[in-house]
C-alpha cells in the first residue's frame, strides 16, 4: 500500500509540475521542523536577507529604490529594504527620507562593506570608532556591516549633528562629515543636496537621468 501511495504521488507530481515546488519547500520546512538530517540539509538563510520585494513599496518609494538600483548598480530588493527602512527612520528621527539616502549615496555608493582610511565604515560611512558606543545595542563593533545597523546609527548620527548645529541641515551635514576640525567640505554638502533633490523628483514621478 505505501509503494502504491508512492506511486501515485509521483504520478501526480508528472501531470501536475507546478505542484513540485511547493511540495518540496513543504517537507524541507517539515523536516528542518524536527532537525532531520540538519547534518547536511542547507540553512533557509532567506529571512535573515536584508531584501524587500518592491511590490511590497509604495509607488513612490519603489520609483526611487529603482532608480537607485539602476544608478548605482546595485540589485533593487536591497535598496527596497533601505528605502522602506530610510521612511521608518524619517518619522523617528525628523530627517527627510530623502536626505538619509542621498548621504547613503554620497558616502558610500550603497556599498555596505566600504571604509575610508580614516576609518569611517558602512553604508552611511560612521566612524566605528567615534560612535563605537551606539553600535553596543546591536552587538558590538561589527554591526557596522550590516546595511539596516549602520544605516540607524547612522541616521542618528545625522540628527545629532543638525541637533548640534542649531538645526542647519547644511551645517550639520558639514559637522557630518569631519566635525569641529572641518573647514572646507570639497563640494560634499552640495552633493548630498543635489542628490536629495533627485531623489525628490524621482519620487513625483518626473523623469530624471542617472548619469
């Protein structure tokens, strides 16, 4: 009987392909469920993907996550998962979404992994070792490397620094990038502004070139 039973599933699973997928993500979460065979069965690493669909967008914010993606190179699901997260930070923090990811863009390319001599690391580029204290919330120092971490702590970093600077977006943008010491910014400020109002534009639907 359980040959048959066999049989006939297999039977089933030949006349009706679209049903093997499912079948199969089923018994690997029934098996993963009572650590069958975990010796050699591969981790479902998917949750922990800092990804979003950009379906799971507003319209505007997945106008701009894809333009992002295609400016910068970068795969969209990612970028989505920071523009939704840059929206979350905006309502905490009073920084326009916009800006938090016009920095992103500036300091770093999104490019999660990068760091400057001097130390700065991150998508947000935060000197890790200035500011080594926020990170102890998310586990320490290497929480820098992760995207939605560094992008927090730097998002704060940000408001402090406007904070500081009597509430001057520009002027905390300056404190931003090199502090008290800074005297000339290279053209950074009008950088991320210009940027900013890309990504403003973007958002009402005008079209704007990447280049």
């Amino acid at each position: 009987m359980l040959g048959l039973l066999v049989a006939v599933l297999f039977g089933l699973l030949w006349l009706q392909p679209q049903w093997l997928q499912p079948s199969e993500q089923r018994l690997a979460a029934w098996l993963r469920e009572r650590k069958v065979l975990m010796a050699w069965w591969p981790k479902n690493t998917a949750d922990r993907a800092t990804a979003v669909h950009l379906k799971d967008l507003s319209p505007q914010q997945a106008l701009v996550a894809n333009w992002l993606a295609r400016k910068y190179r970068v795969a969209p699901e990612p970028l989505a998962a920071l523009v939704a997260e840059a929206h979350v930070l905006s309502a905490s923090s009073k920084l326009p979404a916009h800006l938090i990811l016009a920095v992103m863009a500036i300091e770093s390319g999104f490019h999660p992994y990068a760091q400057s001599h001097a130390g700065a690391q991150g998508l947000m580029q935060v000197m890790t070792g200035v500011h080594a204290q926020r990170y102890e919330a998310y586990g320490g120092r290497l929480a820098a490397f992760d995207p939605v971490t560094n992008l927090r702590v730097g998002a704060a970093v940000l408001s402090d620094a406007i904070k500081l600077r009597g509430g001057s977006v520009e002027q905390g943008l300056k404190f931003y990038l090199g502090g008290y010491a800074l005297i000339e910014d290279g053209g950074y400020v009008a950088k991320v502004m210009a940027e900013k109002e890309r990504l403003d534009a973007v958002a009402a639907g005008q079209r704007v070139q990447t280049d």
